[in-house]
C-alpha cells in the first residue's frame, strides 16, 4: 500500500474553466480519505487526475513516494471504481474479474493484449511459471469472489445482475488487481437507499480487513461522513478544510462547510455582537447571550477588542443545539411545519418578532425570511403542530460565529 501526495495541482481546461485550484492534500497509507462537494466543484477531476486518467497543468502527484504526475494510468499502481460500473457485458463476471491479471500476466510473457505471441510462453523454462500463475489468478478470482458474496455469480455475464451484483463485481475487479491505492468515484449513486446503505457498510468493512489506501468521492456529505476516516470539503476547485467526520461537522472552517455538512441544515441568522456590562449579547431576530461563567467567554470577548466592542456577524447553530425551555434567555417561536422521522421529530419553526404596534389581532410579527427560521429536533412522540407556539433555548456553547464578508469561522482553533 502507499501515500497519495499532491503537491499544488491544478487543471485548467482550454475553454479557461479552473476546474481544480492549487489542491495540496496528502492521504496517508491505509487512510480512507473521502472528497466531497456539490457538482461541479472539481472532485472527479482530482480523482482522475490521480489516475492519470486527466493531466494536469500544474503540480505534482506522488503515490508511494514516486512521482507518477507524467505516468501512464496503467503504471501507477491503482485500481478504479466508477459509477457506471464498466464491466465487459460480452464476458464472464469470473473474465471480469479476471481480466486485468491476465492482461499482466500476458504481457509479462510476451503475449500482447489479446495474447499474440503466446507461443513464447511454451518455452520449457518458461512453462511452469505461466501455469503457475494462471493457476493464482484463479485462486485470486474465487476468494475475492468469496469475499464479496459472489462466487455463485462467476458464470453469469452483467446482463443478468441486479445492480448491486455489478457493484460488487466491479469492487471486485478492483479488490483482486491489490494495488498500492483504491480510488472510487460516486460508485453508489445509481443505488437505491437501502442497497446503497448496505454497500457502504461492506466497503467500510473491505478496507478494514484489506488495509488499503482508499480515495472516495461523492456529492452526499451523509456518504462522506459514514465512510471516511477523513473528509476533504472541496468547492470551486479547491480544498475548503480536511479533518475527521467530527471535527467538521461540529468545527466548520467556513459559512459554506457549515452549510453544506450536516443531515439537517444548520441554522443561520445575521446581527451584531457587544459587550454589554460583563456580558455578551447577540443582537439579531434569536438574542443570546453570553455571561462570565461561559467555557468560551474569553474567547469570544477577545473578538471584540478592537473593534469599538461591537462586531457584525453570522451566528450558526444546529438543530440539535435546540431544545424546549421555558427558562431566561427562551426564544418564542412558531411552529410551520412537523416532519415525523420515526427515531425523532423534526420541527421548522419562524421566529416570533416584538408586538407589533397598533395590531389587537395579533401582537406578534410574522418573519418570512430564511434567517429568521429555526430548524429543531424533539422526540418521536413530541406533541406539536403548525400553528403552535413554543419557547425554545439554544446551547450557547455550541453556537458558531461567522464573518459575514469571508465567511470563515471565527471561533476556529
């Protein structure tokens, strides 16, 4: 197994698209690194440019140490899994397994692409070493096969496999090559739900038992997170923040992985923060604030120190971040929507603004806005529906402050 280095690589395609801008990244040995980002942001085409599949126009790409920025794809050492499956519909899927070694094992031998020459091989000297071999792939195939829950399926050809059947014979192909990287481009994404589910959980248990360099791109930041050991955001062509599934979820480098990573959307809401006494508040459409005996008071106030003590900001919490209170510093919501997930509720509430003047209907101002949305999580068998108004409190200690211009994190280490 090996390293996967890239050094400032970049891609500029001949219309002038930057598809990838300067990516620096290093995927360690056995690490299953996983790039995502929305369509469009240049993951495929750091993967095929790992592959050789893509050149670059710039930068250096290592795998084990060497330098394979100019090498032929078949040279580098790696083994492929796309999301169309590639297989060869004309052959066996133990011939699609098969293949890529036999190819080897011909050219090794003087045999060519499609065997021309294999005359050479019967030499006596030569003989045994040729059965020898053949006889491994096969052994290669079968338990590969076994792994994967196919070794039933070896005399079937494609047409004849569900979609999650091929899945596996491609994995497959890929697994019995044993090269020094994996590489996987959204291999799950024509699956349904509960099949891709079911894959993820295999893949995952592949690289355990097979300890290899797996390199993994997807658009679905719920893959991301359940699959990588670390999970490199990327957008417009470059690398936003790397870190494990945890660190980015909860420690977001920016307003956009913030945004973009999480099952449920993270709430945002735009206003300015002040010192006020020996306090801190947020004055916004959801007011905190935070006192003395806060685990992050000082950070937070040396935020504000040169700056007149008053600064614009994006303040972001998640919906677990939000519960029920009916204590100091509650917020007033309205319910506008219940989602029932089964294991828990979702519940998309709108602030409540102050009373509104000269209004007996209804003392409260209806925010239509999306900052001015709360997105929260209850129980199951929470008792709630639109219409209802409830207090709510959120964790101050998980709040996260943005800059409204760069969007980077503020409270980042």
């Amino acid at each position: 197994m090996a390293t996967v280095l890239l050094e400032s690589v970049n891609k500029r395609f001949p219309d002038g698209t930057q598809a990838v801008a300067d990516v620096s990244i290093e995927i360690e040995d056995q690490e299953f690194l996983v790039l995502v980002g929305p369509s469009g942001c240049g993951k495929s085409t750091t993967l095929r440019i790992i592959a050789g599949l893509e050149g670059s126009t710039g930068g250096v790409v290592r795998i084990g140490g060497r330098d394979v920025t100019h090498v032929a794809p078949r040279d580098r050492d790696i083994a492929m899994v796309f999301q169309n499956y590639a297989l060869y519909p004309h052959m066996s899927v133990y011939k699609n397994l098969s293949f890529g070694l036999t190819l080897r094992l011909n050219r090794l031998f003087g045999g060519g692409v499609i065997g021309r020459g294999l005359r050479k091989i019967f030499q006596p000297q030569r003989a045994s070493e040729f059965v020898r071999q053949r006889v491994e792939i096969g052994n290669k195939v079968r338990r590969t096969a076994l792994r994967l829950g196919i070794e039933h399926l070896l005399d079937r050809k494609p047409h004849q496999l569900s979609g999650g059947e091929r899945q596996r014979v491609a994995l497959g192909r890929a697994i019995v090559r044993n090269p020094a990287a994996f590489l996987f481009d959204e291999p799950f994404s024509n699956l349904d739900a509960k099949l891709r589910q079911q894959l993820r959980v295999e893949l995952k248990r592949l690289h355990r038992d097979l300890k290899v360099t797996m390199i993994y791109v997807t658009h679905d930041q719920v893959e991301a997170m359940t699959l990588g050991n670390r999970v490199a955001i990327m957008n417009e062509g470059r690398i936003l923040q790397v870190g494990g599934p945890l660190e980015v979820y909860q420690r977001p480098a920016n307003l956009f992985v913030a945004k973009f990573i999480g099952n449920s959307p993270i709430n945002l809401c735009s206003g300015t923060v002040c010192k006020v006494g020996d306090r801190i508040e947020f004055e916004g459409l959801t007011p905190m604030t935070w006192g003395p005996e806060s685990p992050r008071f000082d950070r937070l106030a040396a935020l504000l120190e040169g700056v007149s003590g008053v600064r614009s900001v994006v303040i972001g919490f998640r919906a677990e971040d939000v519960g029920i209170a009916e204590s100091e510093g509650a917020i007033e919501v309205e319910v506008t929507e219940v989602d029932r997930l089964g294991e828990s509720t979702m519940v998309h509430s709108r602030v409540c603004g102050s009373p509104t003047q000269g209004s007996k209907e209804d003392k409260f101002v209806q925010k239509n806005t999306i900052e001015q949305m709360v997105l929260f999580r209850l129980e199951s068998d929470a008792e709630c529906a639109p219409g209802d108004r409830l207090q709510v409190k959120i964790e101050l200690n998980r709040v996260l402050w943005f800059d409204p211009d760069s969007g980077e994190n503020l409270l980042k280490e």
